[in-house]
C-alpha cells in the first residue's frame, strides 16, 4: 500500500523517519527545527548542542527566515547568522536541507520593510542577504512568508522562477497563503511550465485557536493564515507538503501556560487536551507527542516546524516520530467520535 506521507526513505530503525517532499528531489526529516530564536535566546555551546541533538536522531530539515528575530534586541537576522554558523561548526551543508523565508511586509520599527515587499526587487535583495547571513551558495526551499494580494499569483511564480533560473534557489513554497492562491499560482506555475510552490506553511495544530496570532508589536496578526477545512481538503487533493507553524498549540496540550496560552485556552482544547493525553497513556508517550503525531496522521505530506531552545522539549518532541496514529485515533482526538 502506498504511503499516505509520500515516498519513505530508508534510514536506520533508530533514526527519525525521512520523506521525499513530493515533485522534489529533497529528502527531509519527519520533524522539521525551526531555528527562529538561535542567535537571540540560545547562543553559543547551548545553541551548537541542541544543533547537534537533532542531526544525531536523523534530523535534516531547518527552518529559519530574512525576519528571524528581528524583534530581539540586535536580533535582526541573527537567526539565519546562526544557523550559518552550525554548518559551518559541524561541516554538514550537504547532509541537511534549509528552508528560509523572505518577503515579510514591514513589522515596525523592529523591522521597516517598503510599502510593497512582493516585487522583483525586493524578493531579490531578501535572497542576497539570506545566502550572506547563511554562507551558502543556493537555498534549498525558499518560501515567501506571507501573500500579497495586490500582486496576481501568476506575477509572483514568475518572480520565483527567475530566481530558480539564476540558480539560487531550488523550490519554492508559501506561507500564510489561502488554498485558493495557492491553487491560483500553481495553476499558473502548470499552465507555463513552471516551478510551482511545493510546500505551504501555515499555522495548524490540534487545537482551535481563539483569534489570529499575536504579532510582535502585542497586536493581532491579520496576515497570518490559521488552516482550515479547505486546506485541508486541497492538500489532500494536490497532495502538496504543509510545513506547520506552532504545531504543539504553545505547548498548550503538555499543560504549558507561558507564551500565548490564551490562544488556545477554550472549553473545546481542553477536552481535545484530555483525549490526547488518555491516548497518550496507552501509548506510552506524552500528550505533546500525541498532539504532535495527530498532524503526521495525515494522509498527505506534513513536516510540523519546531520551534523550541529547550532541550527536553526538543527531545520531547522528537518523540512524535516514531508515533503512528490510525486515522480513527486522529479523528477521536479532533472530535471525540471514532
């Protein structure tokens, strides 16, 4: 039977599992790091040892953005800097995949952007400055982190496709972007024999959230995109990878009560919050790894992003991956029906 997830690559039986993201030669890592607070929360032999953890189970795929973390104190860009830095430290550019994002309208002060960051010129600069920060030559996947409606789908394949053409970068994904511009623009990338977006990035976890994310100005977010049944639906069709932001609810379903909880804090989570962590028991795992193994119980190709510099919720999470839900225990947990 095929695999719902794409086509597995084979790895030893201790390592995390790896997949082939779909019309990609890339091989990733079930579990993706996103490494948005290296360089501004976590530095140094803290930052290289939870690098290291994670390349050590089998771990490949890395996210970062241009943005990342701007809104720290001298944080603009540290990310990608850092991430630069753990290639170089454990020579291993050719054995991980990187994923960065540019595009990001304009955050405030933290991060004053041009009124119009959807063009030729903009997206360019953004790329130059990623591989500078990063010291590679070519960006595995590069994804725009938001979608500009002001600019028709098609004008912004054809911007990308450049990009691939001069050869620094290879695919190309989208963030916070709606089914139906995705559908748009891959419609258009098909039509003219292009490179379409093989990934998308939306924010998706077990729980509902309460209200858009809260942006670094303490303001609701209105250019997030939260994942709805109509995604859902798409990606199961096209059978494109979705690459989850805050997959773990902010830790919401292992009890945490710091960043955001009020995101997710509803009387509809917390029986969500129950059954996960009934199920965990029987599986001998935490709730944070069954929340987390509910998103690879999809029947198309999902790489939930990682976002933490804690070691134990790294080493937590990394347990998910061994987890294999039955599409009865995924729905049970969503709606508490078998």
């Amino acid at each position: 039977m095929k695999n719902p997830r794409g086509h597995q690559v084979e790895t030893p039986r201790s390592l995390m599992k790896r997949y082939n993201i779909p019309k990609t030669d890339l091989s990733v890592s079930s579990l993706c790091y996103g490494v948005m607070r290296f360089g501004a929360r976590v530095h140094g032999a803290d930052m290289h040892e939870l690098y290291r953890v994670y390349c050590e189970v089998g771990g490949n795929f890395f996210d970062t953005a241009h943005s990342y973390a701007c809104w720290y104190p001298n944080g603009d860009g540290c990310s990608e800097r850092s991430l630069g830095e753990c290639l170089r430290k454990f020579g291993n550019r050719n054995e991980v995949v990187i994923s960065t994002k540019g595009a990001l309208p304009g955050q405030g002060k933290v991060y004053p952007r041009p009124d119009d960051c959807m063009t030729a010129e903009v997206i360019a600069s953004d790329i130059t400055t990623s591989l500078e920060r990063l010291q590679i030559d070519q960006i595995d996947l590069y994804t725009l982190h938001r979608d500009d409606v002001r600019h028709a789908a098609g004008e912004i394949i054809e911007i990308l496709n450049a990009e691939i053409a001069r050869g620094r970068i290879r695919y190309i994904g989208a963030s916070n972007w709606t089914a139906e511009r995705l559908a748009e623009a891959n419609s258009y990338a098909a039509e003219h024999s292009l490179h379409g977006f093989v990934a998308s990035s939306p924010q998706w976890n077990l729980g509902r959230a309460n209200h858009n994310p809260i942006g670094w100005d303490g303001q609701f977010d209105s250019t997030a995109h939260m994942m709805t049944e109509e995604d859902i639906a798409w990606h199961r069709q096209t059978q494109v990878a979705v690459m989850p932001w805050t997959p773990t609810a902010y830790g919401f379903f292992d009890g945490a009560t710091g960043r955001n909880p009020e995101s997710f804090d509803n009387p509809e989570n917390r029986e969500r919050r129950e059954r996960a962590r009934k199920l965990a028991e029987e599986l001998n795992a935490t709730a944070n790894q069954v929340a987390m193994a509910y998103l690879l119980a999809y029947d198309f190709p999902v790489f939930p992003i990682l976002g933490t510099t804690n070691m134990a919720h790294l080493v937590d999470s990394l347990g998910a991956d061994p987890l294999s839900l039955s599409p009865k225990q995924r729905d049970w947990l969503l709606t508490g029906r078998a």
